[in-house]
C-alpha cells in the first residue's frame, strides 16, 4: 500500500493523468466530500485529476499512512496550490489486483 500511495502522490503531483489512471480499477470511484460529488469510473478520475489537481497546480505531500488492513488505507496529505493550502484524508480502497477502487476524500 505504501508503494501505492507513494506513487500516487508522484504521478499525481507530475500531472501525469495517464500514469496516475493506470493505479485505479476501471470502476474506481472518487468520492470527495469537500467539491460535493463522486466521480466515476476512469473517464470521472480523468475529470476529478484534471480539475482539481492539473488546474489548480495541486501538490501532495504525505503526512501519515494508516492501513488498517491489506486493502485500504488512511491517508493523510498535505495540498498547496492555486488555492492556497489545505490538509486532507484519503480513504483508500484496493481490489484484489492492488488497483486502486475507491477514494473517499475531505479535508479536515
């Protein structure tokens, strides 16, 4: 999961959609609370990378990792950006596969 989270946060933060797509199951789900919707499958991760993290020139710090078990995760990350700066939680979910099923994400 570390490994996971860590490259996330890389391609994420590289704005490489494709690289950053290729970490989630093709049913994925973004769920974020604080922009008020879910985002569905690999064309709403598209949508949700390119708003919120390509066009607000977002980058990702990890503060702390917590993993209660082997298919999901708490992560805590600290973003700048256009926006200024907010600290954040990403319930992680993975399938079987390792990919990348649900993020349930606000900010504290």
């Amino acid at each position: 999961m570390q490994t996971l989270v860590e490259n996330f946060i890389r391609t994420a933060n590289a704005f490489d959609i494709e690289g950053t797509l290729a970490l989630f199951a093709p049913n994925a789900v973004i769920d974020d609370v604080s922009v008020g919707d879910a985002f569905k499958g690999h064309d709403g991760v598209r949508l949700y990378l390119e708003q919120f993290f390509v066009g607000y020139n977002t980058s990702s710090k990890l503060l702390s990792l917590g993993q209660p078990d082997d298919h999901n995760a708490v992560v805590r990350l600290d973003f700048t950006g256009d926006f200024g700066h907010e600290v954040g939680i990403l319930k992680i979910a993975i399938n079987s596969e390792g990919l990348i099923e649900r993020i349930d994400a606000d900010l504290e």
